[in-house]
C-alpha cells in the first residue's frame, strides 16, 4: 500500500509543480535540453555527467542521471556544432521512469553591426522519450489480508508498461554579444511541438494531444575586474519554460571568478499569478576547475535544490555533475599575451570562455 500512497502522492504533485520533473530539473550543466541551440556554445569537445539524488528517501528511489557529449567545427565548418545527451529519471524506487534521448545540431550566422560582432546560433534538435510503469512493484488493496498481509495475488490487470513518444522536433535561437571584455548577453527562444498519446484518467484510454512546450531565456554577464591575471564577472539570469500546463520561472545571479569557477542563486517558481500557492524551490550551485594538462580541463558542480512552500515536506534534492573539456581555445588568435576575456572568436563565431588559462590561440 505504501508504493499505491507514493505513486499517487508523485502523480498529484506533478501536475501542480515540478519537483523532479525531467524537463524542468536541469538547467545550468546539459543546457541543450533547454535550448538546442546551447550544443557547443564553449567551442571545445566536451563530455558532461550529472547526477541527482532525491536524499529524503532511499538510494536511486527518485533519482536522474543524464550524460552529453557536444564537439564543434564539424565537417571542418567552424560554424557549424552538434552534440547527443540523453536524460534518465526515476521515480519511486523505479515505479515511474522517463528517459529522453536528444541529437542536436547549431549553425552560427555572425554579422557586425558597425564595429560589433553579433552572433545568432541556430539550433535544431530531436528528442526521443520512453515512459514506462512498473506495475509488478505496486501492492493493491485486494492483496490485503487482516492477518496475514500482503500475501494474496492482485486481480487488477495493468494497461501497457512503458510508452513510447513520438519523436519530437525542437528548434532554438541564441543570440550572443560582447562590448570589449566588459559585457556579453545571451538571450533565446527555444520551442518543442509535441504530438502524444495521454491519459485523462488514471485507468482511462488514451487519447491525442497536440502541445507546444517552449523556453525563454536571458543571461547578460558584467565583468567586475578582468585582467590577464584576474577575472571576476556577475551573471543574473531569467529563464522561463513551459510544458504542458505546468510553468516554471527561474530568477537568479551567478558570480564567475576566473572563468571556470563560480557560485549561484536562483529561484524556481511556477506561473506568478499564483506565486503564494506555488510550488517553489531555491537552488545553490558552485563549481570549481581542474586544468588537466596542457589542453584539457574539469569543472566539477554541485547543486542543492530546497523545496520550499507546498512539498518542503517532501526533502530536497542533491545534484553533482562533472564535465571534462578538450581541445583549448584561448583569447588570443596570435602568440602573443592577451587580457582575458568573456568570449574567444573563431572565424567570427562568439564561444564562452571558460577556461582557467587565457591562452593565446587555438591548441589542439
């Protein structure tokens, strides 16, 4: 009876808010799951692993795990970047499962606009989900016995185990800028039309919807100090996603020092026409770097989601993550020193740096 109680606690709560939700519960290390257009937006081969942990109950109960890979100058086109993740999500001691595999691919249009550069990254993904119930895992009310408990077998007939989504195309825009080392933005759109099978009722048939699920971000970055030596910089951010009927706004600030390492805030909430009832949670992020040889790198992340307000009840969530970078590029298109910088230009395409070491060009 306890995995019925949490199958329908996980079941209420998801469709009011996002407490684990696989498409809200990752937004600052696989950002093309939010936008696909994010895939390769550092310039360097990279491969990313993250996992997160619901501590409140048992060990992988309600848990998600989600790995990438992205690479840059493909078919030797500078302009041109693609990369894979894929995200796997359980809930309930694996009563519930999604996992969602995504190809996506980036084509950079650069333009000045007097003397600024401007870039506008243009991103197409498919992404490709499987939902599945493990119905042998749940104890129903006629296996009861007063006596002797759960010993009886269930005459309850369960529907189909798993489902498979149809496959569905995504698109993103990133437009990104920078004035002299001194202020970069990013900001996008990014969209999925989703065309699926649901339930209406727990038991019921299942039906067609048509849906539009869509992201909106902005993450302009000031730099405080910034020299060959030093580097300090202040990123706030809005991001605003939608799913379904479900909504999340997440409001907050970052501080980058030396590129590679850095701490954040941000606060997560649904649509704020009903912020006092909203479900709601705050999330605390820190990332160090590791230089790994000459031209390899580590950014280790950890982040700690509170719940707070409707399920604070419910725990909070852990989340660690590690990517591993190769193939450095640097400020500097000549050997020569340079101040560091926000962003590094090849063949005029606008990459974030995130590198401890400036550099001084492409090392391969």
């Amino acid at each position: 009876m306890k995995h019925v109680l949490t199958l329908i606690q996980f079941l209420c709560f998801t469709s009011i808010g996002y407490a684990q939700g696989i498409y809200f519960i990752e937004s600052q290390q696989i950002k093309g799951n939010i936008n696909p257009a994010f895939t390769g937006i550092n310039g360097s081969m990279n491969f990313t692993l993250i996992h997160q942990e619901q501590y409140w109950n048992d060990l992988l109960d309600f848990t998600t795990i989600g790995l990438s890979f992205e690479n840059s100058n493909v078919f030797n086109c500078q302009r041109v970047d693609w990369g894979v993740s894929i995200l796997h999500d359980e809930e309930g001691d694996g009563n519930l499962s999604s996992t969602v595999f995504q190809p996506n691919i980036v084509y950079t249009v650069p333009f000045k606009v007097k003397k600024w550069l401007h870039n506008i990254r243009l991103g197409l993904g498919l992404s490709i989900e499987y939902n599945a119930i493990d119905w042998t895992k749940l104890t129903f009310s006629d296996q009861i016995d007063p006596k002797g408990g759960f010993i009886y077998q269930t005459s309850f007939l369960s529907p189909s185990n798993s489902n498979w989504r149809l496959p569905i195309p995504s698109f993103g825009l990133v437009y990104k800028f920078e004035i002299k080392n001194k202020f970069s933005i990013k900001s996008g759109l990014s969209g999925k039309f989703v065309y699926e099978k649901y339930n209406s009722g727990f038991f019921s048939e299942p039906q067609l919807k048509n849906n539009i699920d869509w992201t909106f971000f902005i993450y302009p970055e000031i730099a405080i100090k910034n020299s060959h030596n030093t580097y300090i910089g202040i990123e706030p951010s809005l991001l605003i996603q939608k799913e379904s009927s479900l909504y999340n706004f997440q409001l907050g600030t970052k501080l980058h020092l030396q590129n590679a390492h850095g701490i954040g805030v941000f606060l997560n909430t649904g649509h704020p026409n009903g912020f006092t009832e909203n479900i709601k949670s705050l999330v605390y992020n820190v990332f160090v770097g590791i230089e790994w040889g000459k031209n390899k790198q580590v950014i280790l992340s950890a982040s700690w989601i509170q719940n707070i307000g409707l399920i604070r009840q419910f725990g909070d969530t852990f989340q660690v993550g590690m990517k591993l970078f190769f193939k450095r590029n640097g400020c500097g298109k000549l050997n020569t020193d340079k101040l560091d910088c926000m962003s590094f230009e090849v063949d005029k395409v606008l990459y974030d740096h995130i590198w401890l070491n400036p550099g001084t060009g492409k090392m391969n």
